[in-house]
C-alpha cells in the first residue's frame, strides 16, 4: 500500500514541467472551460502528442492560477514503475482513499489518472466517484486508446462523459517547440517528418528513424499485441506496413489479402478487418469509407475503404518508394486536418468518392451531420498546380466538377462548410474574396507548391496553398 507521502511524491514528479515545451493553446482553453463541468473528462489520442503534458499545464493553472492546494490534486500515471503493481480498481480506490486523508475536503478535489486504460476494471471505480461524489470532484482520465469513448464502456459511463481528442503538434506548435529564426525553411520538414513532438528534438535523421520505429514497436506490442491477444504479431505489422505505404489509395480488405499472399504471408479478410480495427483503436490510423448515393451503387462500390496515419512520420519510415511520397504525405496532412474540424465542430464527416460507372473518383468528401438538408464538399488534393502544365490543372478542375454534377443530380446541395471557408480563404491563391463568394464556392483544392502567377480559376473552386495554411491556421 502506498503511503500519503508517496502519493504526494508521485503527484509532483508527474506535475513537472518539461524543459522545453508548446503550450498547446487550444486545448488548455478547452480544458480551463471543461473544470466549470462536473462530467468526466476524457482525453484520447495517440501516444506522445501530449495528453500528459496537458494534465501538468492544467496541474500548473489549478494550483498557481486558481489556488488550488497541492494536496487537494492526485496525479496518477499508470505507466508510472512506482504504480505497476497497482492496475486494479480495488487499488485505484485504496490509493484514492488514501489521498483524501490528506486533502482539504472544503474544496473541490481533483483526480488526474493517465494512462488510465492500464488499470483494470477502472471505470467502475470512476463512474462509482462520479455518482456519489461529483459536486466534490473533477475527474480527467487520459488514454491511448479509442476505446475509451466506445461501446466497451458505453454502459458504464453513459452520459457522464465529456471527450476531448487530441491530435499531433500543428506546424505552429512545433515552431514554438522548436524556436527556429527561418520559420518558412521548416515547411518542408514538417510536411515529411509531422508533429510529434520528441522527433523535432532530435536533429539526426537516423536517430528520427530509430525513435518512430521503436514507438511502433512498443504500440504493436503493448498496444495492440498484448491488449488484444494477437494471433499473428507478424501479420499485424506486414498490414500497418501496407497501410502506410498506400495512405490515400483506394483499397479493400480482399486486395491486402491477395499482396500478402505474394509476399507469402497467408491471412483472412476477417482477421484483417481485426487487426485494421486494433490499429484504428490505437490511433494510428483513420479508416474512411465510400461514400456515394445510390443502394445498388454502394453494394459494388460499399466496401472500397481508405488509410490515413496519424502522423506523417510513419509514411515517411515506412515508405518503401521514397521519390512518390509527397503528394501522399500531402493528402495525409489535409486528411488530418479536416478530421481535427470535424472533431471540434461535429458539422461535417469526412468520406473519399469513387464511382467508375460515373467517373467519379474525389481525393476525399465533407458530408455534413445534418440528416434532413445533406450538404456535400467535393475536395482535391494535388501536390503542385504548375501554370506551366495546363494539363494538370483541367484534370482537377475536371474531376471536381464532374463531383458537383453528380451530386447535384441526387438533389444533394454542394456547398463548403462555413468554418472552412472562413480558414481557407485566409490561405486561399484566389483574390479577392468576399463573404458573398462563400454561396458560389462548391469545392475545395488543396495544393502545396505555390503559384507564381494567376490563373483564370472558376469561381465554384476556392484553391488554397497548404503552406499558408501551415502558417497561418492551429489546425494543421
């Protein structure tokens, strides 16, 4: 049984701050709001993007902002050494109990639990506090892995809890990580390397590689391997390989199986729906589906899925045909973020569109949340839109109109969503813009190579330059 003393201990060394640190912005500010709240606040995402850091700037704000006592905070990391021989819910009470012998209980009391999905059964512990206890307590619970939020605790934590996702550093978060003089000269290097942040410390490539591989290495086995009993550890890795070797192709389950197979790795559809799923829950990648109009369509074309990563570093490892990654690493990058918006805003999901029979084929496609009025974006991602080669830039026009006809003829209206609109234009090649500009603008085009000169673009298409966007936008 740990003693008083040690769990103060335990609480100060987790609530130390970093040397070198972003401050993460956006997501303090939603986490100062979500302490007005008395539900559980849940933060996901993926490991090293901060979650625990979070916790230590809110530990910092409670305690020197809102002058909170110390001892009225226990801060529990459960990959903590000093707490691997306390994972159960019955030892997660002990340790609570424990705690409040110390606190001043004619304040609120705050319990942090990182890392929380180690502990066994803890949700029974946290939704007991909950229910008895809530006018006293705030209650933060990280973890890294979505099932979290997902049916496996559905039952036990309905309706108590508030989600909170946090993503990769923003291109703006690393500079404020890293403090370069030259901040266009990182460009580049952020659209390859992403933004996790413990990469931007270290300089030499090689030691780059060696951090994302061991990271993988230690989420497919902890994670994943050993969470989920995994049959075939071998196979799990040979299909997170051909994932991020084909972000943003269109693929199918049947497909993985057959390249496996020439590569003499035998396995089923079923288990790679399974393993697909665990990848999925661990956060390392995003799976999105068809989405296209029609019943008989979707029976064809239903089961066509694409890949993103959470983080463009891990197509960058695993890139076996190292010239013709950028315009993937590209569409991962905007993938990301329109996922992080439509995460914040919940007005939008993102689909990709493809319809041989239509000549239909969309990079990716916003449909809107809203069941009665649909609305739908057509979006294109190219890595340069050079006005020396016109070719390229009918082809995408193209592509994106032949989208707007098609949906338009399924009486679903094509429009950009307001929030994009609001951050592209910022970013956006085309000039002037207006607010009365949003009503025509029907697609969006995403290109990274600036132009260097105008091009006569119609008026339904709002271009914007990712490196602007990098520049000027927390989203991406």
């Amino acid at each position: 049984m740990l003693t008083l003393k040690q769990l103060h201990t335990i609480t100060q060394d987790n609530a130390r701050l970093p040397a070198k640190y972003a401050l993460r912005g956006p997501y303090l500010v939603q986490l100062k709001k979500l302490t007005s709240s008395d539900l559980i606040k849940v933060i996901t995402g993926f490991r090293r993007v901060g979650k625990t850091f979070l916790l230590k700037l809110l530990y910092q704000y409670l305690v020197h902002g809102k002058k909170v006592p110390e001892h009225n905070i226990l801060f529990l990391n459960f990959e903590d050494p000093r707490l691997s021989n306390y994972l159960t819910s019955e030892q997660l009470q002990n340790m609570y109990e424990t705690f409040l012998t110390g606190a001043n209980l004619k304040r609120k009391v705050y319990l942090f639990l990182d890392e929380v999905q180690n502990v066994d059964k803890w949700e029974k512990f946290v939704r007991y506090l909950y229910d008895t206890r809530k006018e006293q307590h705030q209650i933060f619970v990280t973890g890294s892995n979505s099932k979290l939020l997902s049916s496996e605790y559905a039952s036990v934590l309905a309706g108590r809890v508030i989600p909170l996702k946090v993503y990769p550093f923003t291109f703006k978060e690393i500079v404020e990580l890293i403090r370069p003089q030259n901040v266009s000269k990182y460009l580049n290097e952020y659209l390859t390397w992403g933004g996790l942040p413990e990469i931007w410390l270290q300089p030499e490539v090689s030691v780059r590689y060696l951090y994302i591989k061991n990271l993988l290495e230690k989420i497919l086995y902890d994670d994943i391997t050993i969470r989920y009993n995994v049959a075939d550890p071998i196979i799990l890795a040979k299909t997170l390989t051909y994932i991020l070797n084909n972000v943003g192709n269109i693929v199918n389950f049947s497909k993985i199986v057959t390249t496996l197979k020439n590569s003499g790795f035998e396995t089923t559809r079923q288990t790679l729906k399974k393993y697909t799923q665990y990848l999925n829950n661990a956060f390392l990648v995003n799976e999105i589906t068809n989405f296209i109009t029609t019943s008989t369509k979707h029976i064809i074309f239903g089961k066509l899925k694409k890949f993103f990563a959470i983080d463009n570093s891990f197509i960058t490892a695993a890139a076996l045909e190292a010239p013709s990654i950028k315009p993937k690493l590209l569409e991962n990058l905007v993938f990301n973020f329109l996922d992080r918006i439509s995460n914040l805003t919940q007005t939008f999901q993102v689909y990709f569109s493809y319809d041989s029979s239509s000549k239909i084929d969309n990079d990716l496609t916003l449909k809107s949340s809203s069941l009665a009025h649909p609305v739908v974006t057509p979006i294109g991602v190219t890595y340069s839109l050079d006005p020396h080669n016109p070719d390229t830039i009918k082809r995408e026009i193209k592509a994106l109109q032949k989208s707007i006809s098609y949906f338009s003829q399924q009486k679903l209206r094509v429009s950009i969503p307001s929030e994009l609109f609001e951050l592209g234009i910022q970013a956006s090649i085309v000039s002037p813009h207006n607010k009365s500009k949003q009503r025509k603008t029907q697609a969006i085009l995403f290109v990274w190579e600036p132009l260097y000169k105008p091009l006569n673009l119609p008026d339904w298409l709002l271009v914007i330059n990712v490196k602007d966007l990098l520049l000027t936008q927390n989203f991406i």
